[in-house]
C-alpha cells in the first residue's frame, strides 16, 4: 500500500515536471528568425548639441540610425530607408517652446557619410549586407555660423518591405545645434528674494545658456520651474547689463534695479551682506554676473539680487 502510493506520488513529481519543462518551451522562443526586423533612431527624438565657436570645418556626428535584424539573412539582406525631412516638426517646436531655431542650411555643411543619398525630402540610406548601423555624419562650417542664430534638423524614418518596419517610439527625431558663447556655463549662484509673503535667500547651482553672441538665459530666483527666465545682455564695452524678460517667461516684464532696492510697493532694505555689489554689472576678470531685478506681483515687487560665478 505505501509502495502504491510512493509511486502514486513519483508519477505526479514527472507529470507536473514534463509540463513546467512544456510550459518553458513555450515561453522562451527562438528570436532568430522571428519577427519583424526594426529601423529606427538610436537616439532620443530631441537631441541636443551644444558647442564652442569655432572657424574650421568640423566633423560632427548628427545621430545614428540602426537596423535590428530578425536573422542573420535579413542582416545579410540590402535596404533601403527613407528619411524625410520634416521642417513642420521644428516649427510646431518653437511655437510650443517660444524658441527660434532654423532649419540648417545645405550651404553650412557637407554630407561625410555616402551611404545617405540626398533626394527632394531628404535622404535614402542604404544598408548594404551585414550593415546594421550608420552615422549622420556632416563636415559643419564654423565659418558661417552666427552664434545669434540656432539651427535644427527634423526627420521620419520609413521603410519598405515584408518583414521590415520603423520602431514606432524611436522613428523621429529632432537635432539641435547652438553655439556657446562665452558666458554659457554653469554658475555659482547666491543671493536673496525679496517678496512680500515669502522673502527668501538664495542658493544654487545654476545653467547660464546662450541666448545670442553676448547674451544669455538663466533661471528668475529659484523660480525656473515655474517658467520665470530672464534674458541678460552685457554690453562689452562697459559691462553693463540689460534684463529683460526671456520670451514666454511667467511674471514679464521684469524690471532692473541697478541703482538700489524700490522704496515703494512695498520698499526693501538689504536683507543679506552683498546687496550693495548687485548692481547689474558683469566682471570679466571673475566672470560673475552681478544682478537686481524684479517684476510687479499681485502685491508689492519680488525682486531678485544674484551674483552668479562661473565654476
């Protein structure tokens, strides 16, 4: 009778053993040939690039477009990918952001990599046999390019064919290209927020980005997440600063206080030890920005004092 049931009990062990051992057959596939094979961008769909200025022609790479095969014949196998250019996209960009990027003259660069071919919407890439990568390379002319000016490039991918698709999620993608002048960096930022509710001081690391050849945005306070940012201008023959509000920033217009804190509406006295040096200026020799300035809320000034340090 225990023998009976021992094997009872053995047969039911190998039974629930032989369908685990199934059910994992059934779970893991071989990939190699099944499948579409992707194309698609490797990179972010908005990738940002940033340089120093120069005057030579440099080699830059733009993005990278890839092939994922489903086998090792569709890796061997030639093909073809369109990518149109969709200048729209950068367009819609700028309305949304209040940016004022340009679609990047054909006159500014010249193609490095001949496996792109261009058409009347942009480009054919081909990838030859065994081929799963290729470079967006361009040779860029520093020459001709003014820092005022931001540049982009836009651009879909697709393909035809049996058992060849675009990745949805990763078949468009924007390329930003900006100049840094000078001033851009990353900043030591202390100082003081005078408000009528909320008075505050400051302290933070902050991004100073190019705004143009001698200007720059940098975040109100620590209000940036909230969408205050300021346009600073430095006149480079005396170093004085001009302070605007950047476009599309919350609380415009913003107004400098370059001789002192407004006495009125509600009127503010120094609240922290280097009150008296923000007087909107910039000193080369330091590279530190020096600022007061503030904008008009509900109830009285919010003003800003900052000096900022490059690091």
């Amino acid at each position: 009778m225990m023998k009976h049931k021992y094997i009872n009990i053995t047969a039911v062990f190998v039974l629930s053993a032989l369908l685990l051992t199934s059910c994992l057959k059934d779970n893991v596939k071989d990939l190699g040939t099944e499948g579409d094979t992707f194309i698609k961008f490797l990179e972010a769909p908005q990738n940002a690039l940033y340089f120093t200025p120069f005057t030579t022609v440099q080699t830059i790479d733009l993005f990278s477009v890839r092939k994922d095969p489903n086998s090792s014949q569709s890796l061997k196998t030639s093909s073809v990918v369109k990518l149109t250019s969709l200048p729209a996209l950068i367009d819609s960009f700028n309305s949304e952001n209040s940016t004022d990027f340009e679609i990047l003259p054909d006159s500014m660069f010249t193609l490095k990599n001949s496996a792109f071919v261009a058409n009347s919407t942009g480009y054919d890439l081909t990838f030859s046999s065994g081929d799963f990568a290729k470079e967006f390379s361009i040779a860029l002319d520093g020459s001709k390019w003014d820092v005022s000016h931001k540049y982009a490039l836009a651009f879909t991918l697709s393909v035809s064919g049996t058992g060849i698709t675009t990745l949805s999620d990763l078949d468009t993608i924007m390329v930003f290209l900006s100049v840094k002048n000078k001033y851009d960096g990353t900043y030591t930022a202390t100082g003081y927020l005078y408000h009528p509710a909320s008075p505050r001081t400051l302290s933070a690391n902050k991004a100073v980005t190019t705004a143009g050849p001698n200007s720059v945005t940098v975040a109100v306070g620590d209000l940036g997440t909230s969408g205050y940012t300021a346009l600073i201008t430095v006149d480079e023959a005396t170093n004085a600063l001009t302070i605007t509000a950047a476009a599309g920033a919350s609380g415009a217009p913003y107004t400098m206080f370059s001789d002192g804190l407004p006495n009125a509406n509600p009127g503010y006295t120094a609240a922290w030890a280097s009150s008296a040096q923000c007087n909107n200026t910039y000193d080369p020799a330091t590279g530190t920005f020096y600022v007061r300035y503030g904008y008009l809320g509900g109830t009285g000034w919010r003003v800003i004092e900052e000096i900022l340090t490059k690091q």
